[in-house]
C-alpha cells in the first residue's frame, strides 16, 4: 500500500509539474487606436517579412521600409518574473485600419527603430484579414516591454491587444513530465480498481 501511495504522489507532482509551467498569466490588455494625430509620426517604418518572432527562434531585426508618413502610439509594461512574453493583438474597427506592432525593450526611438527591437507578429492586422497577430518575446525580470503599434495609413483604427506571460516556457520536456505523470495516475486508478 505505502509503494502505491508513493507511486500517485509521485504521478501527482509530475503532473503538477507539467500544468504550472504550462498556464499563462495575463499581465496586459486594452484598447489602441490611431487616428493620424498621434505626436510620434515618421516616414520609416518596420518592415513585415512575414516571420513571427518566437521564443523558440527570436528574430534579429528585419529592418526598414520608407513609406508614406506613419503614426505611432507606445503602451508601456513590466512583466516582472514572466520572463516569456506572449503578446496577441487584433483587429476592431477602422476601414483603413493597417495596424503593425513591434515590441522593444524599455524604450522606443522613433528615429532608430532598431533600438531595443525585441520581436513582431511579422504582418499587419487589417480590417480585410482581421484575425489576430501573435508575436513571443523575451523580457529580463526587472526590464520594461514597450509596444509600438503604428498604422501606415493616416486613417482611424483600432486594435484591442493582450499580453500574457509565463514563468517557464512548456517545452518539450514539460510536456513529457505532464503525459508522464498523466500516465502514472492512469496507471494507479487501474491498479486500485481491482
């Protein structure tokens, strides 16, 4: 009896083990709109390649694009110990919304956009294809997150956004100790039934 009870506590912490790094918590989230009066304003702008920025693979800098004037609007926040950021943005209202969003670490410079440059979705939310852009970074405990969201058209839109951190990221080897530890408690349910 006492190697059995021994055997589900351990499938218990396994499993606990599993589920705790892989929960997010939200940190973040409001409402953003640009509607071309905003005081940042420059005609370099973030170019899109397309490429999400990931925790799995951050991204280096995908440089810049001379456009037509750009107007941007910064939310500032600090994730504290969740290191790994989640950030989602989307679409709400706006026909011309064309709204980018690059995220940077403690500050952003409108006249160097690669400064601080931690990661972006890789597209633009438009009004078109408005599902949601996701983007991961990294932020140092104790370091801010600084999200730049900027609309290449001068018209009115506006994007709702969230951010959710986590304390560890669910990699594979989480996920291994959560089926494990799943498996386990499986396995003892079995072995008390008969």
């Amino acid at each position: 009896m006492k190697k059995s009870l021994g055997f589900v506590l351990l499938s218990l912490c396994l499993v606990l083990a599993g589920v705790s790094s892989a929960f997010s918590t939200p940190i973040a989230s409001g409402t953003v709109t640009l509607d071309g009066t905003e005081s940042l304003a420059s005609t370099v702008r973030v170019y899109r390649n397309a490429i999400p920025s990931t925790w799995a693979s951050p991204k280096s800098f995908p440089g810049t694009i001379n456009d037509v004037t750009n107007y941007f609007e910064t939310v500032s926040l600090t994730p504290g110990l969740l290191e790994f950021v989640r950030v989602t943005y989307e679409w709400l209202s706006g026909e011309q919304a064309n709204i980018f969003l690059v995220g940077y670490l403690n500050s952003f410079d409108i006249n160097n956009l690669s400064t601080n440059y931690l990661g972006d979705p890789g597209s633009s939310v438009l009004f078109t294809f408005p599902g949601p852009r996701i983007f991961e970074v990294f932020v140092p405990n104790g370091d801010s997150l600084v999200l730049a969201f900027d609309t290449v058209v001068g018209g009115l839109g506006s994007v709702s956004y969230s951010v959710e951190g986590f304390g560890a990221v669910p990699e594979p080897t989480t996920m291994l100790l959560l089926g494990s530890g799943l498996l386990g408690l499986w396995g003892a349910r079995k072995k008390f039934k008969k």
